[in-house]
C-alpha cells in the first residue's frame, strides 16, 4: 500500500513536466516528420501528401550544396577557433603573478551577456565597407590595400561570420576551461618542474590530459550552438550575398517562412536533426574514449 | 476560532476592495477598442503618427497601437497569418501570400467601403479575388524611378540619358571623376528586381508587344534561357560594375543616404520613396533609359503595398473600428498625411493637397498611358522570387554567369507556377 503510494506520487510529480515535455517537444516532433511528407503553405487548411518528393527536391538544389558548406566551415572552424582562443586565454589568466585577470575575465565574457542580434549589428557596422571600423583603422595604418567587401564577398563573407561568432562564443568556453585549469592540483606541475619538464612539456602532459572532461563539454556546446545557430547569422548578413553565408538553419527559416514550403521546410529539419543526433553521439563516444584513457 | 473566521472575513473584503477598481477598468476597457496596426514602415512613423492621431482625434473611443516594422515585414506576416493572429490592420501585396490569406478568409472584405469606389478601378482589381472579395486598397502605383544629383551632372556637363548605351557613357564619365555612378539598395528584393525589370521591359518586352509578356507566362511558355534573357543579364553585369562596393549589404536607408551624401552620382529607388530622394535637395528624377536609342519608352508599373485588415478580431466593435480607420486612410482627409510624407504617386481619385516631385509630376503621364509590365516578382511565385532575387545577387556580386543565371531562372519559374 505504501509503495503504491509512493509510485503514485511520483508520477504525479512527473506528470506536469511530462505533459508539457509531450505537448512542447514530442508531440511537435512526429508533426514535423509527418509534415515533411506533404506538400503546404502554412497558411491554408490542408496540406497533400506527397511521399519523399520534399527530401528528393532538397537534393536536387544547389542552393542546399551551398548551405551545407557553410555549414561545416562555421561548426568546423569555428569549434577549433573557439576552443583554442579559449584555453590559450585560460591559461594565460590561471598564471601566477598576473595582475587585473578579474579586468580580463570580464572583458571577454561581456560579450555572452549580450544579445546575439545587438552582437552582429555591432560587427556589422565594424564590416560596412569604406567607412566601418575595420576599412577604417586599414586606411590609417596605410593598408588600405587589405580592405575587402567584407560582408559582401563570397570567400570572405563565411570568415568575417565565423570571426564575429567566435569573439561572441569565446566567453562561456573560457569560464569552462578556467573552472577545470583551477582544478588541477599544483603539485603536480610542481613534481613535473622537479621533474625537468618545461611548460609546453607541462601543458601537454598534464594540462590537456586533466583537462578533458572540460574540453569534451566545451567542443559539444560550442559544436551544438555553432550548428543551431540563426539570429546571428540572420542578424549579420541574412545569408547573403547570394547564398554564401546561408547555413543551414536560415535555409529552413527561407523555405518555410519565404518561400512559404513549409513541408520543404521541415523536410529540411528533419535531415539536420538526424545530423546533429548522429554527430553528437559519435562526438561523445570519442571524446568519452579520450578522457578514459 | 474566531480570529479564524475574522481573518477569512478581512481577506474576502480585501479581495473586494482589490477586484472593484479593476472590474470598473474593464467596464471601461469594453467601450474602448485598440487596433494593432502593422502598416508604417520606419522611414514615414511621422506621418503615420500624424495619420493616427488625426484619427483618433476624430474617434476617441478607437485607440491605434503601432507595432514596430521589421526588415522582413512580408515574413512577419506570413508567419503570423499562419497562427491566426494578423494585425488588425496591416500592409499586405498582392503576391502568393496575400492571395492565399483572402482567400482562406484571413482578410476582411473592403468592398463595400465608400473609399473602394474612390481607389482607381485598375489598382483595385489587383487586390481583388476571383470571389470579387477586395482585401486590400493600394496606397500607390509604384514604379521605379532613377534619382540623379542635378548639381553633380550640371558640373560635368552631363544630359540626362535617353537609352542603354548612352545611360552607360554618362557613368562612365561619372566613374572616370572617381565617383561612384549608381547606388543600389541590394538587400531589398524590390531595389534589386529593378535593374532587371526595366532591362527586360524595354529590350525583350517591348519586342513582344502590350500584354505579350503576361500571355507567354499564362501560357507556360516564358522562358529567359534564350539569347535574349542572356543578353539582359550581360547588360545587368554591365551595369553592376558601376554600382557601390557592397551593393548586396546595403539597405534602402543605407543607399539614400550615399545619395544624400553624394557618395553616388545616381540611385535606383522606389516611386515609394520619392520623399526621401528630394530632401537631398538636390535630386531629379528619370525613368530607367534602357530601351534601344530611339525606341518608345516601357515603364515597370505595380501597385504599391496595400493596406488590410485581418479577421483576427470579429466582435462587432472591431469590425466597425477597422471599416473606420480604413475609411479615414483613404479619404481626402487621411491620405494626403501618408502622402506628403512618402511623395508617392496617389492611388484614390479624389486625392488632395498632393506632395510628389516635380520631375515625377512630369512623367505621369507616361506611366498612366505607356505600355507596361509589372515588377517581375510580382508574376512569381515566392520560391521562384526567392531563386530569381538570389541570382541577381550573384550577377552583382560576380559569381552566377548570364548564362547560367538564365537558366536556374527559368527553371524555378517552371517548376514553382505562382498559385491563382
């Protein structure tokens, strides 16, 4: 009786955030996948079954091809320069006798308490052509030559995009590593000092070792967030020119809001989710694998 | 026990005491309807404010509230007239969208407003549905103009163009000056179709005679991969290489700003805008002279954004409050506000005090008499629109050939038919 009780009980506590997981979540996610089997427009009563012919037309476009590419380069280069920055300034910052580090941590994570919208209309600005802040410094260090479209050139747009996100995304990684540098304990670089070891030899024999559980937290969120992004790219260049900063999320937004093809839309979401899925787990398993060891 | 019920007896009079004002500003709040209104862009909030006011001024029961344009104003709607949930009154076009929403009975029907007799009979069909059901009064025939620094062109000697060829010469003259020759608004997908347009209009439509052009899209038989559409996107690389560097990041604002700064000898804008060009001081106005020397001149001619109302709100105070609002907006009364501040070509015929340039003033004849065709986007679908504006980008830009431009076009023109 007691435990029926107590089984009760639990499932009433589950129950509300149950409904509202279903209800928000999983009820949203098999709509997706059905309507990535029909034809719509968001806007009429009904919608037409149409098969695999929204999954055959994505890879039909060449607009897809595109999007994928920018993808990658954003999550790709993006995770490698985040996390690099990152833990170069963690530890720099986690060094003795340096002086203001409260000054520097503050500085680099200002940018994560703002909005991402208010981070790419600044950037923006940096990037107008002749006038920002960028063309602007070039021309009076007299390297005026180096100045570019920056925003509107097709093997430039994707770089000045994965810069801006970087300065951004810098902020919560550095917090991550710093956390884990602090618990490294000192003795160990104290042995390995006695030892003969430098401090390269030092960083990566003990530093990058211990410091693994931070790193597989860092790649996966900044991986996550690099691959979910919209209002940030949205916000700075709004996929352009062309289709030469469009990533994936924006090409869902487009097809769905746009072009008003919400089954292509979601078609399109679905194959990213699966994605996503199929990478964070293989990102998991390595990484996992690489902290046992 | 008793200070139990005591303290049961202090909080049901608190309660009271707490619900009595609230219940009398409700009583209050039924006799007052707020309207939202999506339907000012950034660039004229005086004169929509000035518009509203005047309004509420004349029905204070009936308040306006504004809400703040977006950069993707037709995305806003879409997204939410899929919800339910449109503004009471708000910009709508005549494009797959618009129909859609009027014809899944997302929009009011205006027809029996007195300010539907008074819109010009062949603006007011392009917002009507096959049902007869008008959902929207245009503000505007819109067509594009080119803007030009007179001062500029008077110290080089220069005549305002009357062809391609000789369009071309003048920027160069401008160009070999160090100055940039035209300014393009390449973010927005109206300023980017306009090049395109009047190329298209005077060197391919024109060949195809009045009405040609629609006929061969109705009929399925339109196509731009042919020498002819190619020609058209080597004359639009042409024409691309005097634009301003980073053409394709540069919005409405930004790009009358460069004018009104004279960074650009010359601007392609809206009719819409014309209020914005002539407070430079400075500006004139021609249509786009990209026929062949000595041809007639085609215009590119729509009709503006309209003006709705949704069926969000049906209580009866709501329906009437919109027939209102809509009433004032296209009266003598209320347009002229929104049409001092925008300088645009009126769409009502018993419009008063109108404000327009008098270079504009000059061609009106031309647009209401000449031959013309829409704005291309216009006849399209939006997934075909979404493709032909993309592509045109990659023209300016450099990376999409004429040819291959030609093509993808094409197809998505083919394989996205605009719904009717």
């Amino acid at each position: 009786m007691e435990s029926k009780k107590r089984v009760l009980t639990g499932i009433l506590f589950l129950l509300p955030i149950t409904l509202i997981m279903l209800v928000l979540f999983i009820i949203p996610v098999f709509q997706t996948f059905w309507l990535s089997f029909r034809d719509w427009n968001g806007i009429s009563a009904v919608s037409k079954f149409i098969g695999f012919d929204n999954y055959l037309a994505l890879l039909k476009s060449d607009s897809i091809r595109q999007t994928i590419l920018n993808t990658l380069q954003l999550f790709a280069l993006g995770t490698v320069l985040i996390n690099a920055i990152a833990l170069a300034a963690a530890v720099a910052f986690d060094r003795k006798g340096l002086i203001h580090t409260s000054l520097y941590k503050v500085v680099y994570f200002l940018p994560t308490v703002l909005s991402p919208v208010v981070v790419a209309l600044i950037w923006r600005a940096m990037y107008f052509t002749d006038w920002g802040v960028i063309d602007t410094v070039l021309k009076r260090i007299g390297l005026s030559s180096l100045s570019r479209v920056w925003l509107g050139e097709p093997g430039v747009v994707m770089i000045c995009l994965i810069i801006a996100y970087a300065w951004y995304q810098i902020g919560t990684t550095l917090v991550i590593y710093l956390a884990g540098l602090q618990s490294i304990p000192v003795e160990l670089y104290e042995s390995a000092m006695i030892d003969g070891a430098g401090r390269f030899q030092q960083f990566r024999t003990i530093t990058v070792p211990l410091l693994a559980p931070a790193i597989t937290i860092n790649v996966l969120f900044v991986v996550v967030n690099a691959l979910k992004t919209f209002d940030f790219p949205f916000a700075l260049t709004e996929g352009g020119p062309q289709y030469f900063s469009r990533v994936v999320t924006l090409q869902i937004y487009f097809y769905a809001f746009r072009g008003i093809k919400y089954g292509l839309g979601t078609a399109l979401s679905v194959v990213y989710t699966l994605f996503i899925l199929l990478l964070s787990i293989t990102l998991v398993r390595s990484l996992g694998r690489r902290e046992q060891r | 026990m008793r200070r139990k019920a005591l303290l049961r007896w202090v909080s049901i009079a608190l309660l009271l005491v707490c619900g009595i004002p609230t219940a009398i500003a409700g009583g209050q709040q039924s006799k007052e309807v707020t309207l939202t209104s999506y339907a000012v862009p950034n660039d004229w909030k005086e004169g929509g404010q000035a518009l509203y006011d005047a309004f509420m001024k004349k029905h204070p029961s009936i308040k306006i509230e504004d809400i703040p344009y977006t950069t993707d104003s037709l995305t806003f709607l879409r997204t939410r007239g899929a919800v339910n949930d449109l503004p009471d009154v708000h910009e709508i076009n005549n494009d797959e969208a618009g129909l859609l929403f009027a014809k899944e009975g997302k929009l009011m029907d205006l027809r029996g407003l007195v300010a539907a007799k008074h819109v010009y009979p062949n603006l007011l069909k392009e917002y009507t549905i096959s049902s007869g059901l008008v959902f929207g009064f245009t503000q505007g025939s819109s067509t594009a103009f080119i803007y030009y620094n007179k001062e500029l062109f008077k110290e080089l000697g220069l005549e305002v163009p009357t062809n391609f060829d000789d369009f071309i010469a003048v920027c160069e003259k401008i160009k070999a000056k160090g100055i940039t020759p035209i300014g393009l608004a390449g973010q927005d997908p109206w300023n980017t179709e306009f090049p395109f347009d009047w190329i298209y209009a005077n060197q391919v439509a024109i060949t195809l005679g009045p009405g040609g052009y629609q006929k061969k899209l109705a009929d399925g038989s339109f196509s731009l991969d042919n020498p002819e559409g190619v020609e058209v996107f080597k004359k639009i690389k042409k024409l691309s290489s005097y634009f301003q560097k980073g053409v394709t990041s540069d919005s409405e604002t930004s790009t009358q700003d460069l004018f009104a700064k004279k960074k650009v000898a010359m601007t392609f804008a809206g009719s819409w805008n014309a209020a914005l060009a002539e407070r430079s001081g400075f500006a004139g106005a021609f249509f786009p002279p990209f026929g062949k020397k000595g041809a007639p001149q085609w215009v590119v001619n729509s009709p503006e954004s309209a003006i709705g109302a949704s069926n969000t709100h049906t209580a009866p105070e709501y329906v009437d409050a919109k027939k209102k609002f809509l009433e004032f907006w296209f009266s003598p009364e209320g347009y002229q506000l929104m049409q001092n501040a925008r300088g645009n070509i009126p769409s009502i015929d018993n419009a008063v005090n109108v404000k327009i340039m008098p270079d504009i003033q000059a061609l009106l004849p031309v647009l209401g008499k000449g031959p013309s065709i829409p704005f291309l986007m216009n006849t399209y679908s939006t997934a075909a629109s979404d493709v032909f504006i993309s592509t045109l980008s990659g023209i300016f830009i450099g990376s999409a050939a004429p040819e291959d431009a030609a093509k993808k076009i094409s197809e998505a023109i083919k394989a996205n038919p605009k719904s009717k």
